[in-house]
C-alpha cells in the first residue's frame, strides 16, 4: 500500500480530491507539510496549554487561530473550521468551555500526528519491500496490509459477530504504573470478549510472562525502573513476536520511531479516550496487522 493509500485513510484529513491529483514532487511537498506539523506540534501543544494555564484570553485565541492555520495546511479541514469557531468566540464568559475544547482538541489532534506518523512510516517501509521485491534474486516479501483505520467511534464500541469470534478468547496483558489508566482501559474492553489482564510495573509483566503467553501486549511507555520501550525489548528478546501496542502521552516523533522500531503497531494516547481503545484494540488483533512486529523485533530502540 503506498503513502497516498494510507493518508486517504486518515478521516480526519479532507484530502480524497486533491491528494491522487498530486505530482510525484507535490507529493512530497505535501509529506513536508506533514512532518513540519509532526514536528512542531508538541510545541504548539505547550504553548497554547501555557496560556490556557494563564488565562490569557488573547493569547489562546492567537495560538488556536495559529493552530487552524497550520491543520488547514495539511488538509485537516473540519478540524481546522472548529478550531477557528472556538477562538473567535472566545471570551471571560466562555472561557471554561474553550478549555474544555482545548483539551479535546490536542488529544484529537496528538492521535493525528501519531496517526500521520504510521501512515508517512510504514508506507516508506512497504515501498522500501516493495523495491527489494523487484530487485534480481531477491525474495517476495511484501508485507500484508494492515486493517483499515478505525471506524467511527460509535462503530468501535459495537464490533460486529465476525470481530466479536475474532476477539474471543483473546488474552491481553495491559503494563501501565498508573493504576487509573489501567482501569479506563479496561472498562474501555468491558464488552470486548477479551481477557484483560493488568500489572502496574515491567517486572510483574515479565512474572506474567513465565506462566501464559499473551495475544496482545499494551505498554504504557513512560514508566520508572523498567520503561515500555525496555520492556518491549525484553519481549522481542524473547522471541515473541506478539503485538504491541504502546500507551503514551508523548507524541515527540523520536519517541514515536523509537517505539515502532521496538516492536510497536499502534498508539493509544494519554489521557486515554473510551471511544478510540477499541478500534485500537481490534485491528492490533487483525491477522493483517504483523508488518511492524514482524520487521523491527530485534532493533533496538535506543539506536
């Protein structure tokens, strides 16, 4: 599947006339356009979090209408028009509304750039196999395609019978150090026929570990002593090629190649969304979803 096929899938970018239409050149102005906005979102995330923590109406109002600019650029387009709705009613009196918004927003748009980020990286490295599949004597090895992006959030909390027997019996083991997000995932699964299993730290996961094995790894990636990444190498070291799907807070591009060259095939974004850890869950379990794992389980992420 190449890059265009795995933006198009991205809902929240309105691009589905204008991106086919594209030259080879165009294209990668636009995948610039995307990894400028990749890069400089977690310093528009603090910025405007600053002034909302300030209460300076103006300033939130210049950083929003800042923020609509740039989501316009990339082709976020209804993203883009809310944004600016909310800033240009922003008043005293509304104040506790905007910051409600706010802070949907930068969840909304941090699963975008790490949505982006899978999309710009596993197309380059599906190209990359689809070459070397091309060259002389060299091996077909091109990766299946992953399930398609998940649906609309009310469709993820209702899987289908065919999902639901796909699911069935599946075991998952959840690692995060903050025993609250280890509950909102798992009332977030509550009508997934999945078992949910939860340990607080790196060790206990490795216990759990001697005794079953998992369909299913869920790795917060900031935790003390032993972090998500380590962890996750310590599972690759094991030979286990089960999936991983990576909790974090931070969407800094670093962290995120880090995580995907540990094994990681997804993101679950803190603070965690009920609505979005299904669909995350499923097409993670998809029989299609091996690319990651199966290309990156002996790099290591420090590299």
């Amino acid at each position: 599947m190449s890059i265009k096929e795995r933006l198009l899938e991205l809902e929240d970018l309105q691009i589905e006339q204008t991106l086919p239409q594209l030259t080879a050149q165009q294209l990668d102005d636009y995948v610039t356009s995307l990894n400028s906005f990749i890069d400089d979102f977690p310093g528009l995330e603090a910025e405007i979090k600053g002034a909302s923590v300030s209460k300076d109406i103006e300033t939130m109002r210049d950083k929003a209408l800042g923020l609509s600019d740039r989501l316009a650029e990339i082709g976020a387009d209804d993203i883009a028009a809310e944004c600016r709705k909310y800033a240009s009613s922003i008043s005293k009196d509304k104040l506790a509304r905007f910051e409600a918004y706010v802070s949907f927003l930068l969840a909304q748009l941090a699963a975008l750039s790490i949505d982006i980020q899978l999309a710009l990286f596993i197309g380059e490295e599906e190209e990359k196999e689809d070459d070397a599949s091309h060259a002389p004597d060299a091996e077909s090895s091109l990766a299946e395609e992953h399930e398609e992006h998940e649906e609309h959030a009310a469709e993820m909390l209702k899987p289908d019978e065919a999902t639901l027997e796909m699911l069935s019996g599946k075991y998952i083991l959840a690692v995060d150090d903050d025993p609250q997000c280890l509950d909102i995932f798992k009332m977030a699964m509550k009508d997934v026929p999945c078992k949910v299993v939860a340990v607080t730290s790196g060790a206990a996961a490795l216990e759990v570990l001697t005794t079953v094995i998992p369909d299913l790894f869920v790795f917060d990636i900031d935790m003390p002593q032993m972090n998500g990444l380590e962890l996750a190498q310590a599972v690759r070291d094991s030979g286990s090629k089960t999936p991983i799907v990576f909790i974090t807070g931070n969407v800094d591009k670093n962290i995120v190649m880090k995580a995907l060259k540990a094994g990681g095939s997804d993101f679950i974004y803190k603070p965690i969304n009920p609505l979005n850890v299904v669909g995350r869950i499923i097409k993670a379990l998809s029989p299609s979803n091996a690319f990651l794992s199966k290309t990156y389980k002996h790099k290591n992420p420090g590299q």
